[in-house]
C-alpha cells in the first residue's frame, strides 16, 4: 500500500462539503404554486356545495308537496267514505297546509295577494286571494321561473271530472300553476 492511502479503495475519493446556501421548505413559487391549486379546488368544492344546497331546498319543496298530495287524497277518500263527494270542489279552495297532521317549519301563514318579498326566500305562504299555496325559492342559480318572471313556485289543486255530463269528481291533483324548470 502506497503511504497515505486507505485501505478498501478510498484513497483519491473526496468528500463534498454540505450545501448550506438553501434552506429547508417552499420556495416562493413553489408557496404561489400550491396557495393556486388550493384555491381552485377550494372554488370548484364551494360551486358543488352550493349546487347540492340548492338540490336539497328543491327536494324539500317537493317532499312538501307530495305530502300535500297525500293528504288531499286522504281529504278527498274521506269526503267519498263520508258520502260527501259533492264537497270535493271545496277542497280547490281550502289552504292545503291545514290538512296536514304538522305545519313545515318554513310555512309562514297567509297572505292576500303576496309578491315574492312577503316572507323571507325558503318559505311557504298561502295567498288567499288566488286560493295557491306558493314555495318562495331561496338558492335558485338553477331555476328558471314561470311566466311572471318571480323565483316562486304556485300550487293548486286541479279537479279531474269524470267524463261526461254528471259533474263528479275523479281525482284531484296538488300541482304547480305554470310549469318551473330547476335543474
């Protein structure tokens, strides 16, 4: 072995001294990079929860109205059981949310003639001069109101005669006056 030299082949190697120009962690592009991406995301995560708030005050209104729907059906079998058929048509003109075991807690009562700002967005009224029940829509970046251009939506009760001259009622039907689109 040579003077100086190593033993297991070591000899003429050199050791690399430490860099310490670098600190450790995020350089700032890296930090503009990343707060970026966590602002999209963020972005995208808010539009799809405010798209699914507004799906879930939909699914509620509708839930409402098919009650409704029950308890009209219930209303009427008991006028037929009753032998009162003949007081179906009333029915079209009674407020819907009194058939109901419980008021939803958004129903806010009635209202002669009301304009969409009588009770807060999100809330149930009964307008006593058309005989509607009205949904006053809250979150509707996706509905596309009816003919009057106001974000609500007008119930009825519809009555479906028998056919022909007798005057007798079918069904009745809890439906929308003008048809909404609220995808």
């Amino acid at each position: 072995m040579r003077a100086g030299a190593k033993a297991g082949g070591l000899a003429g190697r050199r050791c690399r001294p430490a860099q310490h120009g670098r600190a450790a962690g995020f350089t700032l592009v890296e930090f503009v990079v990343a707060a970026c991406v966590i602002a999209i995301l963020l972005g995208i995560l808010l539009n799809r929860v405010w798209f699914y708030q507004e799906q879930a005050e939909k699914a509620a209104m509708q839930q409402v109205a098919g009650t409704i729907q029950n308890a009209l059906v219930m209303e009427y079998g008991s006028l037929v059981t009753h032998g009162k058929e003949a007081q179906a048509a009333e029915l079209a003109r009674e407020n819907p949310m009194n058939w109901l075991a419980r008021k939803p807690d958004n129903y806010a009562g009635e209202f002669y003639d009301p304009t969409p700002r009588s009770v807060a967005p999100g809330n149930w009224m009964f307008d006593l001069k058309s005989r509607e029940l009205i949904y006053v829509v809250d979150r509707g970046e996706y509905f596309t109101p009816g003919k009057d251009g106001d974000k609500w939506v007008r119930y009825h009760v519809r009555l479906l005669p028998v056919a022909g001259p007798s005057g007798r009622v079918a069904s009745l039907l809890f439906e929308p006056v003008v048809p909404y689109n609220w995808f």
